[in-house]
C-alpha cells in the first residue's frame, strides 16, 4: 500500500491504490483522506487530525496549519 504524508502532522500514513502490494496481499486500511475545506483548499489529513478540527464552524487551511 502506498504512503502520504499528512498535512496537519506530517506523519506519514497508508491510502488505498496503486499496486505497491498487489503481490504480498497485505491488507492495511486506509488511515486518511483528502478534504476539501470551506475555503476552497484541499488537504490530505490523517483520521486524528481530522477529529481535532473545530466542528462548530466551516474549517479552513489556518485550522489545518494550527494542527
């Protein structure tokens, strides 16, 4: 499974696609995503960088960057 490197974190974390383990069958889950944010920018995040952002208002890249 391929890696990316969180925007909030910088840890490095498993996405789903490519073929860099199609022989091994190893089965990670996918441990973040790509958002796009209410300021029209996207972010890839990690799941715990994604449950510290504000729920109470339309996140933006300042969130992420006080991540």
């Amino acid at each position: 499974m391929a890696s990316r490197a969180c925007d909030g974190c910088d840890t490095n974390v498993s996405i789903a696609g490519g073929i860099a383990n199609i022989w091994s069958q190893e089965s990670r889950p996918t441990e973040g995503i790509v958002l796009e944010l209410g300021d029209d920018t996207e972010h890839f995040l990690c799941y715990d960088c994604i449950d510290q952002l504000p729920d109470d208002r339309e996140v933006t890249a300042a969130d992420v960057a006080a991540l």
